[in-house]
C-alpha cells in the first residue's frame, strides 16, 4: 500500500475520460495526465542479465532523460507559437491489474471489466474512465517489474524529481502528455512490442534533421549556434559554389524533374566546413570572412574541374575521399594566403591548374585504387598537396 500516494491523492488517482479501442490487435486506453503523476505510477523494468534477465528496458541515459524532462518543463515558458513542443504517448501495461479501475463516465461509481471493454468496443472506440488506486500500488514502484511497467516513454518520466515532490506534498508540474495503457500483456508481448518500437523503427535522414535546424533558426542565430551548418548552407545559396549540388533530405523528385542530380549531401557538406574551420579558425577573424575564403576556395574548385564536379560516379572529387582530400588541400592554402591576402577565386585556381595536370581524378585511375575511408582521403591530400608545393 502506498501511504504516500493516499495523503497526495486519496484512494484513487483519477485520468478521467479515456478514449478506449483497438491499436492494430490490442486493446488500448489513451488519454492524458501530468508527466509528474505519470512517473509517480510507473516504473521501468530494466534488463540486467544477472539481476533481472526478464526486464524489458534498456539502460537510462541519465542525460538524455534529463534533457527530455527539461524540454517538458520548460514547455510552458516558451511562446507555443515560436517554440511548439509536442511528446509522442508514453506506453504502459498494467501487469496487475488490481491497481486500476476503469469506470462508466455517466456513472463514476459503476466499474467496468476488462473484459466488457473488450466486448462492447465491436471495432469501434468509446469513452472510459480510468483510475490508480493507490491502496493497491507500491511507491515507488520496483526495479525489477513494477506493476505498472512503462514500456516506451521511460527517459521522459526517469528524471522526474518524484521523491522531491512526494516529501513538498506536490503530485503535479503542470505539464501534461498523452498515455496510452494496455492491460496485462504477459512479459513477452511486452518485450515484441518494445522491440517493434525501437528496434525496427528507421531513423530520421540526418541530411533532412540538418535542413529542419537551417529552417527552424534564424540565419544570424544558426550562424552562432553551428557555424559549420551555417556556412554549408551558404554555399548551397546562388552565388554559392555548391549551388544546385547538395541533397537536402526527403524528396529527390524534383531533381529528377530538373535533370540535375545533387552530388554532396548536406550533413557531408556540413563535416567538410567544420574540418576546414578547424584548421583556419584561429587565423579568421569571423564566420563571414571564413565564407569568403571558403566559397572562393570551393568556386575554384568547381572551375577548375567542372567534369569532375558533375560526375560523382566517375570521379572521386566529391566522392568520401575526394572532398576530405580537398577539404585538407583548402585548408592549407587559405591559411597559406591569409598573409598574402591572395584569396580570389582565380589565386586559387592558379594553385588548382597544378592539381588538374598532375594527377587523374577518374575513379578508374589505379592510383585510387586502393583508397577508401579516412586513410583514403588523407591519401588524396597528400598527392595533391604534393603537387603546388
């Protein structure tokens, strides 16, 4: 029995009304309640292969969960219409059944068995209360198989101070989050329905996260925030060396329409400027200049292999080892002209011609034969280098 919960809550918690129906072939109860109460009910079952080898969640990430707990919070600080935020449902199973109550909606005190619920649904969904009762549910909830098991959503309930706020007298922080509770699945159908979560689900294409970050900040904000995303994306602009030639993410359609395939994705582009800022930063006295440098250094480029430039497949160029080459070969004559002050498109290009007639860039040429990864392109950057020194 949880004394505790009784003296914050009395006898029952109460979600009021659910939305109660079938997800795919399981029963589910959605509905909403403070990320605080939440946590207050639930508990992980973390696998250990000696302590708890049936457990069903992986090790908390005590950073992620804070920062998942501090985005929540802090929620409602931030103008919603700037700075929406939003969490995907927290999934439960209640493993004993004993601590939750559903109930009729026009008539609270009239309980409802599961089975009923199951029975009266009839491919459709209905309205249902639901409520913990808290003489029945320990706090906090066990380790190793609570009673109510959470079995997606664990890192945005973990850091929520529960202890602290049970010994203030407070169960609630004011931000709310969608549930969704199935009844005593057994703990295999718990441990397939997690790994159907998190182990099959494809991640996000990081060339397309990078694009959200451009769109959703300011342009002089991004340009603090991550100057190497900030000047990637410039140089995909118009007048911008790789104009027309970086994926972006999602839809290729309309390249295909266009009739020009785009030969660098953004995230590559990104890693290309970072590498570049990493070995001429401490001779730049801005972001800006180094896109001055940077863009003239790439236009250049671009000048002065155009059939390279448009040909990923048969050229190593932009491919991996190509563009950590030139990236290198960049850095060294932009930090080599700051004191010169020769950073023009064509004082690069003079230094390039020397590239272009000492060395085959085909993919075919035996010299790449054997290239690839990081050691590859440290190896293009040498015979390269090698070239105009």
């Amino acid at each position: 029995m949880s004394t505790e919960l009784s003296v914050l809550f009395g006898p029952y918690i109460d979600f009021g009304p659910c939305i109660v129906g079938m997800n795919l072939n399981q029963l589910s109860v959605r509905g909403f309640g403070d990320i605080a109460t939440l946590a207050m009910v639930s508990g992980p079952d973390v696998y250990d292969k000696k302590l708890n080898p049936t457990g069903t969640q992986r090790e908390l990430q005590k950073k992620h969960a804070s920062e998942a707990y501090a985005y929540a919070v802090d929620s409602t600080r931030v103008n919603p219409m700037e700075h929406p935020r939003s969490f995907p449902e927290v999934l439960f199973n209640v493993r004993d059944a004993s601590v939750v109550e559903f109930y009729d909606i026009e008539n609270p005190g009239q309980s409802i068995p599961v089975a009923k619920l199951v029975a009266q649904l009839e491919g459709t969904s209905s309205l249902v209360g639901l409520r913990v009762l808290t003489s029945n549910l320990e706090f906090p909830q066990r380790q190793f198989d609570p009673q109510i098991s959470r079995v997606d959503g664990n890192h945005r309930l973990s850091s929520v101070p529960i202890e602290d706020m049970v010994a203030d007298r407070n169960h609630a922080v004011g931000v709310t989050i969608p549930f969704c509770v199935f009844v005593e699945m057994n703990r295999e159908q718990e441990v397939m329905v997690f790994a159907d979560i998190n182990g099959n689900v494809r991640r996000m294409n990081v060339d397309h996260i990078q694009n959200i970050a451009i769109r959703v900040n300011e342009d002089d904000e991004l340009k603090v925030k991550d100057p190497a995303l900030w000047l990637a994306n410039q140089l995909t602009l118009e007048g911008g060396a790789f104009y027309e030639s970086v994926y972006f993410g999602g839809s290729k359609a309309g390249h295909k329409l266009a009739g020009k395939m785009p030969q660098v994705n953004l995230n590559a582009l990104k890693k290309v400027q970072q590498q570049m800022l990493g070995r001429t930063n401490a001779l730049l006295e801005s972001t800006d200049e180094a896109f001055e440098y940077f863009n003239n250094y790439w236009l250049a480029v671009r000048q002065t292999f155009p059939v390279e430039w448009n040909d990923k497949k048969g050229y190593i160029l932009l491919q991996a080892i190509g563009l950590m080459g030139f990236t290198g070969l960049g850095a060294t004559l932009i930090v080599q002209a700051t004191s010169s002050k020769k950073t023009s498109v064509n004082d690069f290009a003079k230094k390039l011609e020397l590239v272009k007639s000492g060395v085959s860039l085909a993919k075919t040429d035996p010299i790449w034969e054997f290239a690839a990864g990081p050691a590859g392109g440290k190896k293009v950057e040498k015979i390269i280098s090698s070239l105009i020194s």
